[in-house]
C-alpha cells in the first residue's frame, strides 16, 4: 500500500468533540488511502450523484475519502452526525456550511487532502511537488511582474520550490475571497520565500494589512499555504485519525 509522508507537526487526532477557539485555524490532513467504502456511505445524494460521474476508480475513491472525511470532521465540530452535514454554495460556488458554524475550505493533490477551519473567511490550497516542463511559461502568464523577476532569479530546486510556494499563496487568497477562476492571479504580490507574506493589493480591494498567509505544507512532497482575513492568527494541525 502507497503512504503519504506528513511531517510531525500532524499528530494523528479524532475530532470527536473538537473545540475551534476564537483566534485558532485548524488544518487536517487526510490521505486518501484505503477502503473508501465507509467514507463513501457519508455522502449525500448530490454527492452521490457526482461522484457516479467519476470515470476512474482511484478519483471515485479520493472523492469518497476525501468529502467523507470533511463530513466527519465538520460534523464533530457542530455536534451533529456527519450524514446531517448540510452545504450551501456561494455566488462563485464556493462551499459554506448551512445556518451557523465554522468557514472551511478544502484541497487535495495527489493521495492527500487537507481541510482548513476557522471561524473567519479562509483558503487553502495545497499542491504535490512535480517537475513541471513549462513552469517558467506558467508563472510568465499567471505571476505578476515582480513575483516573476523574484522567480527568474533563481534556478534548479529552488526555483521549482519558489513557484510552488507562489502557486500555493496566491491560490489560497484567492480560493478565501471565493473568487474562484475569475479573478487574474497577478492583481497581488506575495512573497516567493520560505517566511509566506501577502505583499500588495493592486486592484485595491484588499489590505494586505488585514491577512495572514501561513505555510501549511503537510509533508516533504506537498507545498501548502492558508490565507484568511485575521493578523491574529494560531495554527493546529492534525491528521486525521483511521487515515
């Protein structure tokens, strides 16, 4: 059986009565490994639905770990069974949870998923290391100008972990302000360094000020960052137990 690395920071834990405090942002990860079979009897009909669509086997079964898990734990953080786990979708189709209850966000990558909650607006976004042929061509399209000099700068292994952390950062904002697609990636500095900063706002509709981006790489193969709208802000991590 495959394994996913995670670095030590990821104490395995059961979210069963799980206690978010006012100031905290708790980040699970979840590898998608195993039998899906007790994850997929979670889902709801509409996830049924799409997940019937799936035309591979190891995708059907990333999907049924992966959403059965988010159910799990979201479910342990409202005290209620995870099949009474109920979604609404914002006006870009991000998901929120129904009524009250924590903001949340998920990504996966690879056989890993990681799930951020918080009781402010957040994104998450996570991406496994792999050599990319047209990794300058990307970021040339997508980088903004001074994110692409930084990126020109550097070469081999460093530059491959630069773009990702770029990547991951300016994904995360993104994916926090729900936008989705629509909004062009080089409208915003962050920092290509290991310390993970939101740099400048072009278009004006944000502060910087206002955010924190944290590094949430899960393991040695996986690049991971966090944004949400908090300067105060204290990170827990976890892993999923039974995963």
């Amino acid at each position: 059986m495959d394994e996913v690395r995670l670095h030590g920071s990821f104490a395995s834990a059961n979210p069963a009565g799980a206690v978010l405090g006012p100031d905290e942002v708790h980040v699970w990860t979840v590898p998608l490994l195993g039998d899906p079979e007790r994850w997929g009897l979670l889902l709801s009909a509409a996830e049924q639905t799409r997940l019937a669509r799936f035309h591979f086997a190891d995708h059907r079964r990333r999907y049924q770990i992966g959403h059965g898990a988010l159910r799990t734990i979201l479910g342990a953080y409202l005290g209620i069974d995870a099949t009474a786990v109920q979604f609404t979708q914002g006006p870009r189709g991000k998901p929120y949870l129904t009524g009250k209850g924590p903001f949340f966000n998920l990504s996966h990558s690879g056989k890993l998923a990681v799930i951020g909650i918080a009781n402010v607006e957040l994104g998450l976004d996570v991406e496994k290391i792999r050599h990319l042929e047209s990794l300058t061509e990307i970021a040339r399209k997508h980088f903004s100008t001074s994110e692409f000099a930084a990126l020109d700068a550097l070469a081999g292994d460093a530059r491959e972990m630069a773009f990702y952390r770029c990547w991951t950062r300016k994904e995360a904002y993104i994916k926090a302000l729900g936008e989705g697609l629509s909004m062009p990636l080089d409208t915003f500095d962050v920092s290509l360094c290991e310390e993970p900063k939101f740099l400048a706002c072009h278009d004006g509709r944000e502060d910087p000020a206002n955010w924190s981006l944290l590094d949430v790489s899960p393991g040695p193969e996986f690049v991971g960052a966090l944004a949400l709208r908090s300067k105060k802000v204290t990170l827990r991590r976890f892993r999923l137990e039974g995963c």
